[in-house]
C-alpha cells in the first residue's frame, strides 16, 4: 500500500501551489525531498496543449501530460506508466471533447529530478501515475479536498 503525504491523509486533494510549498520545491540538485516516494492527491487543470502518448508520438519512449494551476503560472508534469496508459489518455481526450476548464483529480506517486539550467542546478518533482483509476474528472471523488 502506498503511503499519502501527511496533508493528503484526510483525502484532501492539494492545488499544485500547496504541494510545492509542502515540498520545498525548487530544491538543491541531488538532495532527495522528504516527499519523495510517497504518494500525493493533486488537483488541477490539464494543459491540452502538452499532452505526449503513444498514440500522437509513437516514437517517444515516455508519455506524459502537463497539470497546471488555477492560475496556470505553476505546472508539474504527470508521467504515465505504459500499464493503463491507452485508458487515461482516453478519459484525458473525452473529458477535453466534453468539458476542457474542469479540473482533473490526480492520485500519483511523487519523484524528484536534477534539472541543469544554465550554469545551476535546482530539483523538481513530477508525479508519476500507474492505472487509469488514478485520474478523475468527478468532483464527487474530491469532495473533501480545498481549492
């Protein structure tokens, strides 16, 4: 069983603003964030124009999709595992056919990466899901969360 970050225990999803402040993101290049491994309940709005599967790139040798803010300032990455993969693109693409402005309900895995830039080194965080059951677009499965 995977293990919530502490503001995550009471199923309160965070906006990506609060995970990063919970986190301390940006970090230090190669120091570990204590949130790592653990697993995170994230909401926010998915951003169409980044989204990379198998389907649209074949050739790429990951997929993954941008989550953003409210405000769309502060985005974090949400990487798919290849099991379940053609399911979460699925609901990614109906929900944007239907609805593009409604917030997606993520439930992922937090991972930290070295991010070179021009001289400095600073750690971000992505999130990385398993199955399809890990992303919703019903506010009924985040009612007890605050945005």
């Amino acid at each position: 069983m995977d293990i919530l970050i502490d503001p995550c225990k009471s199923d309160t999803y965070l906006t990506i603003d609060s995970l990063f402040d919970y986190c301390k993101i940006p970090g230090e290049c190669g120091r570990k964030y204590e949130c790592e491994g653990k697993t995170a309940l994230i909401k926010g709005f998915i951003d169409y124009n980044n989204i990379f599967d198998k389907t649209t790139y074949p050739n790429l040798p990951y997929q993954k999709f941008l989550m953003t803010n409210f405000k769309r300032n502060q985005t974090i990455e949400v990487w798919v595992s290849s099991a379940g993969s053609d399911a979460i693109f699925k609901k990614i693409f109906m929900q944007k056919a239907l609805d593009p402005d409604s917030m997606v309900f993520i439930r992922g895995v937090l991972a930290g990466f070295d991010m070179p830039i021009m001289g400095t080194c600073h750690r971000g965080l992505k999130l990385e899901l398993a199955g399809d059951k890990s992303i919703s677009f019903d506010v009924g499965g985040a009612e007890s969360g605050n945005f």
